[in-house]
C-alpha cells in the first residue's frame, strides 16, 4: 500500500515534470518565433543577442506610437505669436459700452496664457484715464503682460482720429492736434510712460519718436490677406525713426474681405519658416461678436503650443 502510494506520488511528480518542461519549451520556442519575426523585419532597434522578448515587445510598442506621433504632430519651426487687439475709434458711449467686452477678452485670453498687444485708439485711452479704477485695471493687465500700444487713424482712414502731422490736415475742422499731443495722451497709460508699439494709417507723416515697433499689414483696410499673418521683422525708417516692422491678418472681423478659418490658420502656423511669425488682429467686432471664436483661436495656439507673446516682447527678444 506504501509503495504505490510512493509510485503514484513519483508518477504524478513525473507527469508535473514534463508538464512543466513542456510548457517552458512552448515558451521559448515562441520567444525564438517572435524574435525572429522582428529581425526579418529589419527592425534596427533589435538586435538578436543584446534584447530579451519582453524588452522587444516594449520596444517595437514604443517605436510605433512615436511613429503615430510624428504622422500626427507636425514640426512647428515658428517663432512665436502675437494677438493685436484694434481698439477702434469710437464714441465715448461706445467705448463704455463695450468696456466689459474688452475685459471678459482679457480673462479669456488669461486662462490660455496669451499675451495681448492692446492697440489704443485715443477715444479708449481718454476713458481709462479719466476713471483711476480703469486705469488701474488697464495698468494691471500690464503688469500681467499684456502690452498698451496705441491705434491711430490718420487722415487718409474713413474714420480720422483728428491726430495729424500732415499740413492739410490742420486745415480741417474735425483737426483735433498732432502726433506729438495724440501721443502725450496715450503714454499716460503704461507705468513706464512710453508705449513701444503702435498700429496706424499714414505712418510715413504721422509715426511718433518713441515708438519701435509697428505691426502692419500690406492690404489696406478692408483687404489684407492670409500671407499677411506670418512675417520676419523688417527695419524701415519712418517719419525720420528708425521703426521694425511685423505683419498681421484680421480674424473673425466681418468687414474684411479675406476670412480666415482656424484651418487656415494652423496652415500657415505648420508651414512657417524657422524664425517667422504669426500676427492676429481683433477688433471692435471681435469684442461685441466674436467671443467664441477668440476662444477658438487660443485653444489652437495650446493644442499647437505656440508661444503667443506681445508684439513687443517678440521683437526685443527677437534673436535671428
Ligand atoms: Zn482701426
């Protein structure tokens, strides 16, 4: 009774024995299949003696997501963004009322990390001055690092500020004063007391010492088109200063002949040259209507991770 228990304890032994040897065998000619499947593929990362089985497996499921990754994020060789924001020549009643516009576009673009360019037309400025809690506010988002700059429309604009250099202009009954005192008023508004960059009409008489950056673009007013978004800076003189400038394109404006969509936009964001930029304008219209589609931009801009800086912070540290 003894020796066949010990039998059968020694067959069952047995049994588990080649049962194991056998699934090990399994095991390892599989393993050798596998490798060699990957090796007839001509996969550089392996090699036959240096990888074990688990190690290829990672490697070949590594190699194929960054593969997705490559077919799906394109290189962005872009320097950096800027958004202008064209605060037009308006009303006083204008201008409070959309106040609250401008300030919800603010916190929007706060929450993306997008540094605005403020474009000031004199009407706005005279607003934030003449209210300390305004100005503090203006001078807060400053202080944030979104930029001050001044807006003008000079004599040839449909919608003259009043501001010019132009002799014939002084002739004019809606002649308000010259540059020198348009710009008297709109340097009230930076803490440091000088505005660097501005966005006007007739630049060639009425461009202010002080200023050093103009953003631009080539179509007049109601024509710009998509190429005029992406720009490497461009040293001109204007008006006797020595002035640079940077390109820019309206986006959801519905005046503007050339609509831009976001496709076009990323378009030219993934085919911009190593050292380019991108120049967004907004305005009025974009305050009171186009909200959402700000929104929209700004959420491009991250998923794209561009760096959406002001148009003068681009161009001070601006190093091709
Ligand atoms: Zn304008």
């Amino acid at each position: 009774m003894q020796t066949k228990s010990i039998q059968a304890v020694m067959i069952g032994f047995i049994a588990f024995l080649i049962l194991v040897i056998g699934v090990l065998g399994v095991r390892v000619y599989k393993q050798q299949q596998f490798k060699q499947a990957l090796i007839d593929q001509n996969n550089p990362l392996i090699t036959d003696e240096t990888l074990e089985t688990d190690e290829l497996i990672e490697e070949t499921t590594e190699s194929s997501e960054s593969e997705e990754n490559e077919t799906s994020l394109t290189q962005i060789d872009l320097y950096a963004a800027f958004v202008n924001v064209h605060l037009e020549h308006d009303s006083i009643s204008t201008v409070k009322t959309l106040w609250e516009d401008l300030e919800n576009l603010v916190t929007l673009a706060d929450e993306y990390d997008v540094k605005l360019t403020l474009h000031f037309s004199v009407g706005w400025a005279e607003y934030a001055i003449a209210n300390e809690e305004i100005l503090t506010q203006v001078r807060s988002w400053e202080s944030n690092g979104h930029e001050l700059g001044m807006h003008h429309h000079g004599l040839s604009h449909g919608t003259w500020d009043g501001y010019s250099n132009n002799e014939i202009a002084k002739k004019r009954p809606t002649y308000v004063g010259t540059m020198d005192e348009l710009a008297e008023i709109m340097n009230q508004l930076p803490t440091s007391g000088q505005m660097l960059s501005s966005s006007m009409t007739d630049e060639e008489t009425d461009w202010v010492e002080g200023f050093l950056y103009q953003t631009v673009n080539e179509g007049s007013g109601t024509s710009p088109t998509a190429d005029d978004m992406i720009s490497t800076p461009e040293t001109i003189t204007l008006n006797g200063q020595e002035t640079t400038n940077i390109g820019k394109m309206g986006y959801a404006i519905d005046h503007l002949e050339v609509q831009l969509t976001l496709k076009d936009i990323q378009s030219k964001i993934e085919n911009a040259e190593t050292g380019q930029i991108l120049g967004i304008v907004f305005n009025d219209d974009t305050l009171k209507n186009h909200l959402d589609e700000a929104e929209g931009l700004f959420q491009l801009f991250q998923e794209l991770e561009i760096n959406v800086m002001t148009a003068s912070n681009i161009l001070e540290t601006y190093t091709y």
